[in-house]
C-alpha cells in the first residue's frame, strides 16, 4: 500500500526527502506529462507567487497550473498549511549560518535575519505563510537552531534567547510581507494610495496645530530607507538583549 499524505509528511521531517517514486502520467492529447512530485509542486507553487503573489496561491490554483485536479495533489500534501510548510523550508534552505561567533553574534544574527528577509522577498507575501505555523520542517529548524546558537554563544540567557527568536522572526515577516504590499500597491498604476516621502512631507506640513509633534519632526519621521528602518529595528531588539544580560 502507498504511503499516505501524512506519513510522507512525517518521512519528510525526518529525512528531509519524498520516499515514494513518481509515477508517469498523461495530458489530455495523450502525451506524457512530468510527473507531479512534492518537488514539482513547491516548484510551482513558487512560480505562482513570483508571478501573480501569494494571495493566488491556492490549491486549485496549482491543480490548474499542474494540469491535474486539486484532489490528486493530496496525494503529496496534506493541505495547504502543508505546503506552505514546503515554501518557507525551500527558502530556509538557502540561509547560510555562520560558526557562532562571541565576539560577533550581534552580526551574525542580523545578517541571518537579512538574509530570510532577501528570501521572502524574493516572492511577494509569501512570508505570510510562515505566520501562525509550527516549527517542523528540518530546513525550518536549522535556522532557528543556528539562531538560538549565535545567541547562546553571545551570552543571552536561555530563555531570553528562546523568546528573542519568536520575536525576530516575527519581525522579519511582518517587515517582509508590509514590502510586498507597498511593491504590489506601487506596480498599479491607478493606485495613488502608496506617497512617496515629498508627499508625506506635504502632508505633515497641512496638519492642523493639534499635531504639532508631527510637524516639527517631520523630517525625521520620513527619514531612511526601508533597509536603514530596517536594520535598525533589529538593532533596538538586540541591544535589548544585551542590557537584558546587564540586568542580571
């Protein structure tokens, strides 16, 4: 008997790789066609997102791009919340993580930060997907596990490194998805929502008096790229680390 979706899920985790063999199959005008393995589905699912965004992604949509029916992708996922699993491993795999460093943790940690920030990025909302998921996926878990030793390695208590991940990854896909709203609002044409910094500038100047805080610093509250705010942000939550350490 053929494995079921949910053991191949679980010999994932464990192996990091599909154990069933692909089986051919045909197109409607007779021809064979590739035969649809989790591979080829992360594979078109991520060409989904890349095109249209990850707000497309559903399951009858890949069926569609497969040129197959949504049913028959059960068959190597179990759900979707299963394959956005398969997403977010896909591009954990591509994080490099340093030898945790005592004199550079700070450094390392905000560059693997950066570098699934890069990751995301790559493919428009798709960090949407990592919200709200348990970490199980291996490739998943090895950067938390490389996370939580650059911390340990830095000093930073246990617990507090253990809190600290959640929160910086949190951070980073909330960073990361916010990119790609304003990307996607700034690629409509007819969309005159997203102003650009001269704008808001303008904005803050014709507030009433009642804002006079906005006014007189308006400079500063649109200053910086979205690199600068957010290499800063990181910054603020890992000094926080470290007087954390001091405190103790």
């Amino acid at each position: 008997m053929s494995p079921t979706p949910q053991e191949r899920r679980a010999a994932r985790h464990q192996l990091g790789a599909e154990s069933s063999t692909p089986k051919a199959r045909r197109g409607p005008s007779g021809g064979r066609k590739a035969p649809i393995t989790v591979e080829t589905l992360v594979d078109t699912a991520f060409g989904i997102v890349a095109q249209e965004g990850y707000e497309a992604l559903t399951m009858r949509r890949l069926a569609t791009a497969l040129e197959t029916g949504p049913s028959s992708l059960y068959a190597h996922v179990v759900n979707k919340e299963d394959l956005d699993e398969l997403l977010i491993g896909r591009l954990c795999a591509e994080i490099r993580l340093p030898e945790p460093d005592p004199a550079a943790w700070r450094e390392q940690i905000i560059s693997v930060c950066t570098q699934l920030r890069d990751q995301y990025l790559r493919y428009p909302g798709v960090s949407r997907a990592a919200f709200a998921a348990a970490p199980s996926n291996l490739e998943t878990l090895r950067v938390a596990e490389g996370m939580l030793a650059i911390l340990l390695a830095g000093g930073v208590e246990p617990q507090t490194a253990a809190w600290a991940i959640d929160a910086l990854l949190l951070y980073v896909n909330a960073y990361s998805l916010e990119v790609s709203l304003v990307d996607r609002r700034v690629s409509r044409s007819d969309d005159n929502w997203v102003v650009g910094r001269d704008e808001l500038l303008r904005r803050f100047a014709d507030l009433p008096d009642s804002f006079p805080q906005t006014k007189r610093y308006a400079a500063e509250l649109t200053a910086g790229t979205v690199d600068d705010r957010f290499r800063f942000t990181l910054g603020l939550m890992i000094d926080g680390l470290s007087k954390d350490e001091r405190n103790r």
